[in-house]
C-alpha cells in the first residue's frame, strides 16, 4: 500500500490483525455471545452472529432481525459499498433513547455476500454499551465505519483523521 504510514501490531496468542483479514472482505459464523443495551435496555442478543472482516478494519457483526426485542424500523438514507451492495439505514428505539441511523441492513447483497441479507449491524459509537462474550466493545474511530474493537483484534484500525488512505 503506497502511502501507508503506521505500524502493524503483531497479534499476540488468540489474537487477530485486521491486517491479516482480506479485501474483498469474509464474512464468517461467530458462536460469541453478543449484547447490544441502549436506554438502559437490551436491544439484542444472540449467539448467532456472522461477522464481516475486512483488511485494516475490527469486525462488524451482523445479528439476525430476531436477535432484536426493540423497536428498529428504517432510519433514512442508503450508502453504497463496493462488495456487498446497497446499505439501509435504521433507527433503533430503547428505553428513553431513539438512535437515528445507528444501524445498517443490506435487504439485497450482492452475489457473495448473500449470508448477511436481512441480518443488522450496529454502530457501537451509537449505543450505550455493545459486549462480545461479556468484553466492552470499544467503537472503530471515525463516524462511518462501524467495526467492534475488543481485545481479541489488533490494529492499526481504519477510521481515525489521516487514515482514509488506507
């Protein structure tokens, strides 16, 4: 990559590197068991996640619809990625706090991606707590991207100013 100016972290045991994750990106089965609260209610949990891994990205895991025992209905506005087709935004109720465009849905992906159809992925910056297998999730910097930074993934991670070049 021309340009590039950071270090890769080299994982540690039981560890990944974003680095190490492909472009196009894989989309993968994960057993964790993620929980997603907002308004001091749970929004969603399950142990049925696929995660979608992409080079210099953390994971953004995409729960199935029934993982959700909220209120999430269409939020506003479409974004188009260059693998997996047409986004849809969605807004996510709980509690006493309504979260505009704090999640996204692909109805329709593209031809390899068709496991994520239907399924929704959460901005973590957007929620009140989001945890994989109880650890908190720290929010990919940056106000696109929505991957899920835990312990687990090593970096450096797209989204921070300067990166975009990545």
């Amino acid at each position: 990559m021309r340009g590039k100016r950071f270090k890769r972290i080299e994982p540690g045991p039981g560890q990944e590197s974003v680095w190490d994750y492909p472009r196009p990106p894989a989309v993968e089965p994960s057993t964790e068991l993620v929980r997603i609260e907002l308004g001091g209610v749970l929004v969603a949990e399950t142990t049925d996640s696929l995660r979608v891994l992409e080079t210099s990205h953390p994971p953004v895991y995409y729960l199935p619809p029934e993982a959700f025992v909220v209120d999430v209905h269409e939020g506003g506005g479409l974004s188009m990625c260059e693998f997996k087709g047409m986004a849809h935004y969605l807004t996510i109720a709980a509690g006493n706090r309504i979260a505009v465009r704090s999640a996204w849905t692909y109805p329709e992906p593209w031809p390899g991606y068709e496991a994520i159809a239907g399924r929704i992925a959460v901005y973590p910056s957007k929620m009140d707590r989001c945890t994989v297998d109880g650890e908190a999730v720290v929010p990919q910097e940056g106000d696109f991207y929505g991957g899920w930074v835990t312990s687990k993934v090593v970096g450096p991670f797209k989204g921070a100013p300067g990166t975009l070049g990545w």
